[in-house]
C-alpha cells in the first residue's frame, strides 16, 4: 500500500504524532510525508519518503491559508504520489478541502481528531468546532484517542467502522533515540522530584498544582529537612501570580526541553503530575510509563482512561487543591511502592502498544 501522511504545518508536537505513526508502517507499506519545509526531519525514519511541495509557517488557522496557489502545489505532490490512503494528522484550514478532493477521486482519507471539544487554552474555538463538523462529515474516517470521543461520536450518528480508537502513545523523543530505548533502556531512579512536563499554559492547572505543593510543604507530618521539589520544563509565559509567594522547592526551566534534558528528567522524576483544569488527551502518561513512572492526573477529558487507579497513578477532581495535596503528601514517601507503580505503569504501556499497532495496521489494511 501506498500511504500518504499529510501534516500541512510545521508544529513540532504533531511532527512528532506524525512521525511515531509514520514510522511503524514502513515495514509493510510505502510511506510518504507530505508537508512543510522546516518540519523537524530527525523525528522521521529514513524510510519515510518526504514531499515539501510549498512553504507554510503557521499551524493552518491564518491569512497565509487564503494563498491557494500554494494549495494547488500541495494537491499535485499528492497525486504524484499516487496514494492508495491520506492520513491527515493535524488541523488546517485547507483539510477540509482536500478531503473533499480526494473523496471526489475516490481515494481512501483518515482524519486524526485531537480536540473534538476544544480545550479552554484554545483560541477560535466556534470555528474550531464548525471546522470538527466538517472535517467528520467528509473524511472516511476518523481517528481519536479517547473512548470517551469514540462513544459520542457513535451517539451522534457515526458507524462503528467509521470512528476508531486507540491510546496516545508516541514519545517525545527523535527516531533514532527512540529505537535505543525500545532496544535498552537504562535503569531509572525515583529521585524526589514532581515533574510537570510540557507547554506552560493557564489551562493545564498550574495554579492548582502550585497552591497543592504549597499545602503539602507545609503540612505538619512532612519532615522539615525534605528534599522533596516540584519542577517546571517547558516554554511558555510565566505570569507573575504564578511565582507569587511560591514556596520553597520549586525550580522553574521555563525553555523548550532538548532530547537529552527531557529524558533525565523521566528517567529520574519519582511521579509526573497532569493537573489539568481542562484537557482532551495527552501522549505524556504513556512516556512516563516507558520510564517507570506513575502519573496523577486530573478528571478531565480522556485522561483517566490512561491510568489504572492504584496500579499506575492516581485521578484526582480538577481544581481541587486539597485532594492534589493530600495525595501527594500521601504518595511519594515510599519509593517501592512508586516503583511497583511504575513497574505496572510499563507494563500497561507495552500491552497498549501492541494493540495500538495491530488497531493501526487494520486501520489502513481494512479500506
């Protein structure tokens, strides 16, 4: 089979989507990526046949989508190819477009649908959810990444062939580094740390997160000499309330995390903590479990279907800071039971990741 990704924006994270998928069908199908020129290269096989017809600098939601010479460059690669399936793997404004295209030629199309409800830290959210709409009507079929979406997808009219599911498991982390740790991952330690990983954003619960660390920093059964830190990576604004009479024991590396400082930093954390206020999935549970690592998150979107309650981390309410607090003040002492945690954790990952790829190959083997 000849297989098409199309991703028409140079945003890293869905490269990185992109690539994970890309990169597991290249032993039974020729692969091809068509995008933009400045698309993170290392994150993709070898094997992966790379098309950058034209230029496109923005995430597909702006002025520079109305220039559709650019568009008709993009639908001749396409058709050059000579696709038997396109999988579109990111929003653009011109998707819609060429779904609609190619379903005219009678060629097979999959679309991912990351943000069926588009979270609160997203801008244009009525056309964002106009766009959702159309995006379903026309593509053959769409992929989501939680249960939750699958379902109201089914509810809303959608066959079960149509709408298909498996978890958010891709690392962050290049090809070639990646097929290392796949191979061998070195042991890792349960050092007293909290990581929060990723974009530093309003809606990601931060604020909550700060206030529960302050509470369990101070909390009277706590040793006075604890090591116990709470960590920041990622880029993003910090706003001065954020840093306000923050308590002690908070490091802030407020920049975009290379391979090799992000791996420490999972190889090393005792727990990764998602306290979202509002979130749809996230593929940051299923790293944290390659690396051994419990997770606590909160009850929001599909993220509680990642964790085993008990056995691989913890859900806790959204914006609720004394159930975040009380859970970490009574979680993080014993570093056996974080390692058992963690231990299961790999081991769900490992049984998804194998069900994640037979679901991808009949995904594209089925049509």
């Amino acid at each position: 089979m000849r297989l098409v990704y199309c991703l028409l924006s140079p945003t890293f994270g869905m490269h990185q989507y992109t690539a994970d998928l890309a990169n597991r069908m290249i032993e039974r199908h020729e692969v091809h990526l068509v995008t933009v020129p400045g698309y993170p290269a290392d994150r993709y096989a070898p094997a992966v046949h790379v098309h950058t017809p034209s230029r496109l600098t923005n995430t597909g939601l702006s002025v520079e989508s109305l220039r559709f010479r650019r568009l008709s460059r993009f639908k001749a690669e396409i058709l050059l190819v000579k696709p038997d399936m396109v999988h579109f793997t990111g929003p653009h404004l011109w998707n819609p477009y060429l779904l609609y295209w190619l379903k005219r030629r009678g060629i097979q199309t999959i679309h991912s649908l990351h943000d069926l409800h588009p979270h609160s830290g997203t801008p244009l959210k009525p056309f964002l959810r106009f766009w959702n709409r159309v995006v379903v009507r026309l593509s053959g079929r769409i992929l989501v990444h939680g249960r939750c979406y699958q379902q109201e997808l089914l509810q809303s009219g959608l066959s079960i062939y149509r709408v298909v599911y498996f978890p958010l498991l891709h690392l962050f982390l290049s090809f070639r580094r990646t097929q290392t740790l796949i191979e061998k991952l070195e042991p890792v330690s349960y050092d007293p740390v909290i990581l929060f990983f990723g974009r530093l954003e309003q809606y990601k619960g931060i604020i909550t997160l700060i206030e529960a660390y302050r509470r369990y920093r101070t909390s009277e059964s706590l040793p006075t000499n604890t090591q116990q830190k709470l960590l920041f990576a990622g880029p993003g604004n910090i706003p001065e309330e954020w840093r306000t009479y923050q308590p002690e024991g908070i490091e802030w590396r407020n920049r975009l995390i290379d391979d090799d400082e992000a791996e420490a930093l999972f190889r090393s954390c005792c727990v990764l903590v998602l306290p979202y206020d509002d979130a749809t999935q996230s593929a940051l549970i299923g790293a944290a479990y390659f690396f051994h690592k419990p997770v606590i998150v909160t009850r929001s979107g599909a993220l509680p279907e990642y964790v085993i309650e008990g056995q691989t981390g913890y859900v806790v309410p959204t914006l609720d800071v004394e159930v975040l607090a009380n859970m970490l003040q009574s979680r993080l002492a014993d570093k056996d039971v974080l390692k058992a945690m963690g231990d299961s954790g790999r081991k769900w990952y490992d049984e998804q990741r194998r069900l994640e790829t037979h679901a991808l190959h009949n995904l594209y083997e089925t049509d």
